[in-house]
C-alpha cells in the first residue's frame, strides 16, 4: 500500500512541468491578479503523508490552469512552522504559497518564540478540508475496543504512550483532547513525522496513535494496527464499520486535522482572490473527487474571509487545550 501510494505521488510530481510565459503575458497575469512566474508551494511537511499529496494533486491542477510551473518543496519541522516561516517572509506577490495545518494556524502558542507571528505574517486563502484521526493501537496490547482501553488506562495512568507526528501537530493535540475529555493520562512522544510513528506502532515500540485516517486505514485493513475509535462527530467513508469516540464513549467528542492554503499577508486581494477561486474550481473538479476520497478528506473550500474566521475559532478550541496540558517549546 505504501509503495502505491510513493508511486501516485511520483505520478503527479512528474506531471509538475511546464514552461514560462513571454514578459507580455507577466504583465497580463499579473493585472489580472493570475501569476507572473512559477509558483512555488511549499509543504512544510516530509514527502509521502497526507499534506504533500494533497499539495501536489493541487499544484497540478494550478499548473495546467496557469500554464506556469509549480514548484512543491517539502520543509519540515516545527510542526509546519519552519515552512510557513519562509512563506511568511516572501515577498508579497503571491508566487508563494503554503499549506497549513493544525499547528500552523492554530496551535503555534505552544511554542513560546518563533520568529514570525502566523496570525498576522500570513494571509488566508482556503480551507480545503477536514480529515479525521483515528484511535489505533497495536495488536499485542490487552484491549480489544475503547471501553476496555479506557478501564485499563485510567487504572495505568500514564504509563501507556502515544505517539504523534510532533508537538502542536493534529496527531498531537487530538491526543491531548482525549486525555481532557476521557480523564485518562498518556505519555506523548513526539516525532518528526508520522511515518516514523507509525513505523514504531506497527513494531510494537509504541502502544497507540491519534493517526489520521488516511495514513491508518490501509494499515488497520491489513491488520498491523487495531482500530478503536474515529475522532470526529461523524464516521468516515473510508472506514466507516469503525465506531467514533463520540458514539462509543465521550459524547460531542469532536478532534480532526484539517488543510489550508496561505500566502503571505502582504499579497493584494486581486492575486488572494483569484487563487481561492482557482483552489475552490480544483476541490470541486469531478476527476478529483476519488482522490479526496481516498484521503478521506471532507471538502470545505469557500471564501479567504470563511478561512479566516475558521482559523480564529479552530484557535480559541486549541488554545485552550495547550493551556489546560501546559504544552510549551522553547
């Protein structure tokens, strides 16, 4: 399954090529608020996840409707934030963009000094949409579904861990908001990515994850990793036999991952508006529709405004549960 999908994203990062457009039809681009150079569009995340192919099914798409190059670069760390930082400091002509998260947009006060400030040093252009985590554990461990998982973690406190693609990440603080809502405590290792989590979990090194669905569905179809329980308020698709936390255990439990696209807040509304337009006509193109499936991923699109406001409530919700946990990196 995994080579599967390296191969997919091979596929699209092949299809990212084309050429460049005369001076005049820079200008053109330009009044009309379409590129005037290849756009670079950086994931700040490893190649391989659910970030980078949604980047790069995108960036193909904007390529063919721009006849530009798009470039996508991967730049991990810091949960998003090293890559946004670059996005953050670009110059404000909309040739760069960036997908965000979780930790980009709403979670960044665990980290006590960046060097930029993401509410106001980046300017939002969509949501794309919403992907669900699901509660996995391994196999050898001695429960067989969330109740049972549940006895045995509140007579172990803390000595059950879970790992997480890093600190502030979606993986990370759904965890956290399990443990505010179930009452349990866990042990949080963070990594620099979730393959290298999972990686752990399949091995038995680690005792659970708060993975995204669509990194954990073909793994717990294959029986390496055992389901428990979705984290949204409504099943998935893509695994829809397993419970939510909400249906089984906590109810209103409701914790998703979700993407975005940004640029940096100085770029002019005609150039915002038109690659929100652009990214909207691409999360509703009918040849993409299997795709976001696949990656289980609810589509949300609409306005830069719409996006602005989702960020403003996903952070009052994430703020509060990094104060409650006391997360904090220096």
């Amino acid at each position: 399954m995994r080579s599967t999908r390296r191969e997919a994203l091979c596929s699209i990062a092949l299809a990212l090529t084309g050429g460049l457009l005369t001076p005049t039809g820079f200008r053109a681009r330009a009044e009309s608020g379409l590129p005037a150079q290849p756009i670079r569009f950086i994931v700040p995340f490893s190649a391989g996840g659910t970030a980078d192919v949604l980047a790069r099914a995108i960036a193909a798409k904007l390529q063919t409707n721009y006849g530009l190059t798009v470039i996508v670069e991967n730049r991990p760390g810091a949960a998003g934030n090293i890559g946004a930082d670059v996005v953050a400091k670009a110059r404000p002509d909309g040739s760069m963009i960036v997908l965000g998260t979780i930790g980009i947009h709403a979670a960044y006060s665990v980290y006590r000094k960046l060097s930029y400030d993401p509410a106001r040093d980046l300017r939002p252009i969509v949501v794309l949409g919403e992907v669900p985590c699901v509660l996995v554990v391994h196999p050898s461990r001695p429960f067989n579904d969330l109740d049972q998982f549940l006895t045995y973690a509140r007579q172990n406190p803390g000595k059950m861990n879970y790992g997480s693609a890093g600190v502030g990440s979606a993986t990370h603080l759904v965890g956290e908001l399990f443990q505010q809502a179930s009452g349990v405590k866990l042990a949080h290792v963070p990594y620099r990515g979730s393959s290298m989590a999972m990686t752990d979990l399949i091995a038995g090194q680690i005792d659970l994850m708060f993975e995204l669905v669509t990194t954990a569905a073909p793994i717990i179809k294959a029986g390496n990793i055992r389901a428990l329980g979705v984290t949204s308020a409504r099943r998935s698709a893509v695994l829809p036999d397993v419970a939510t936390i909400s249906e089984l255990a906590i109810p209103r439990f409701d914790g998703t991952g979700w993407f975005t696209v940004a640029t940096s807040a100085g770029v002019p509304d005609p150039i915002v508006d038109t690659r929100n337009r652009d990214i909207n006509e691409i999360l509703r193109a009918s040849d993409l529709q299997d795709m976001w499936n696949s990656l289980a991923l609810a589509i949300i699109g609409g306005s830069p405004q719409r996006a602005t406001e989702f960020f403003g409530t996903e952070r009052e919700k994430w703020a509060k549960v990094i104060a409650t946990a006391d997360i904090h990196v220096e």
